[in-house]
C-alpha cells in the first residue's frame, strides 16, 4: 500500500495523472533554473532508479529472504521515508514551499536514521533463543541492493535535494544570498553537501550509494550552471564538480580506512587465538 502511494504521487508530480510537473509547481521555484543550486534536468532520472528500488524492495520485503535483524529494525523507518517523499510531491502540488521544507528535512531525519538503524544493526546480538534466518548468498545480496543500496541512493540524492528546496524556499520569500550574494550563497549550500557526504562516508565505512547519489546531483548542479542556459557562473560550476570529485574521493577512503581496519581486526583476534590457543572470538 505504502509502495502504491509513492508509485501514484510520484505520477501526479510528473503531470501524468493531472498534476502540475514539479519543475512548474510552486511558481517554478523547483526547476532547473529556479535557483543557483538547482541541478539540471537529467539529474532527476536518478528517481526512476530509486523509485525501481522501492518496487524490487516492496515485494522482496514479504519473502522469507528478507528475514533478518537488520531489516526489522530498518523497515518502519523505510516505509516511514517513503510516505515522506509521497508528501513533500503533494506539498509542492499544493503550492507549499514552506511545508515542503519541512517535509523533506523530516525525510532527511528519517532516512538518517535508517543509516544508523543498518550500522548498528550489524553490531546487535540476537537473543540466544531466536534461531537466525538461514539466507544463501542471494538473500544477502538482495538486502545489499534493496536495502542498503536504495536507501543509501536515496539519502545521497535528498541530502542535495533539501539544500535545493531550502534555496527555493528562501529564494520565494525574496532572499538573494544577501550579505554576501547569491553564487557565493549557492557555494556555501554546495559545501555543506560535501560535509554532510564526507562525514556519511566517514561514519559507514566508505558506502558508495549515498556519494553517487550526492556526487551525481553535484555534478548536475555543475552542469546546470555551464551550459550556457539559464543561471551561469563558472566559479560555482567549478566548485560543485570539483566538490563531486571530492565526495567521491573521500568516500573511497573511507572504505580502504574500514577495510583496513577490519583486517586489522581480524588478524589480532587470529592472533590471539593462536597465542592463547583459545576460541578467537571470546578467547576461551
């Protein structure tokens, strides 16, 4: 059910069912020169692959594959994200720049904390009495890619997004960047989504689904400035490809820092259990 609402809004916000496209809803302010930070047309394909995710997870959350410790603390939080994005399409139908900012911020939130629902998630012990799920390396792979690599796209796509939509907002009540412009303003917004990715990346262990996501809707924003339509500014075109280089950069880092650590790990547990002649894992 939660899967069809997002499935029709999301045909109401492209115009097909008698909506208004999202690029013309709100007075325009959500297209892709409606701000200095708005990315460029092509970006937005990257919703017909989360939206394919959504549809591959909706079934795939039923099937007995998709038993295990981590999906059940995720999946009310995904739901809960996918309801969200149904409801900022319908704020912005109606016209509401201001409440769509709050949707998409609560979204942000959510989509957060599946983040950290899936990390920590690796790390809790399940109780001795439940008998794990026995799941073959196709289960696994199918929460890889529809859980983990959704929701990672989906969180790298919106963190851009809700500095996008918060540029649109301010820009509908008259605000320009003042004091300091509004390319210099739309190079702070471009920043704080390289922060927000870098420490992402810092936090998972270098997953790459948030950094394309973010490094894809960068790159936009780069090209929607450079292509000699609409709002133009090499400086910032400059910044924002260069800041979806960084984001992918830094996220590979992060992964070889987490891969080196876990092997870190593993060969001091063997270490120890060779030393001790005991169980490397609890070192009886």
């Amino acid at each position: 059910m939660v899967i069809a609402l997002a499935i029709v809004s999301t045909f109401v916000g492209s115009g097909a069912l008698g909506g208004t496209p999202i690029q013309s809803a709100a007075g325009g302010w959500l297209s892709e020169d409606g701000t200095w930070i708005a990315p460029a047309g092509p970006a937005f394909a990257i919703w017909s692959v989360i939206y394919a995710g959504f549809v591959g997870y909706g079934t795939w959350q039923f099937l007995p594959a998709a038993a295990s410790a981590r999906h059940d603390a995720a999946r009310p939080w995904v739901l809960a994200g996918i309801v969200l994005n149904a409801a900022w399409i319908w704020a912005v139908q109606a016209g509401w720049l201001g409440a769509s900012v709050l949707v998409i911020v609560l979204l942000l939130a959510c989509l957060c904390r599946v983040l950290v629902v899936l990390e920590s998630a690796r790390y809790r012990v399940r109780p001795a009495t439940t008998a794990p799920a026995r799941r073959g390396p196709a289960g696994r792979w199918a929460e890889r890619i529809l859980l983990d690599g959704v929701q990672g796209l989906y969180l790298g796509w919106v963190t851009v997004a809700t500095l996008a939509n918060v540029a649109a907002w301010l820009g509908s009540l008259g605000f320009s960047g003042a004091p300091i412009g509004p390319v210099a303003w739309a190079t702070v917004l471009v920043v704080a989504a390289t922060l927000v990715a870098t420490a992402t990346a810092l936090y998972d262990g270098g997953r790459f689904a948030p950094a394309v996501a973010t490094a894809w809707g960068l790159a936009w924003i780069a090209v929607g400035r450079s292509d000699g339509a609409g709002l133009q500014s090499a400086s910032l075109a400059l910044t924002a490809g260069g800041a979806a280089v960084l984001v992918l950069l830094a996220t590979l880092a992060a992964w070889l820092l987490s891969r080196r650590s876990a092997t870190g790990e593993a060969r001091d547990l063997l270490a120890d259990a060779l030393d001790g002649g005991g169980d490397p894992v609890d070192g009886r």
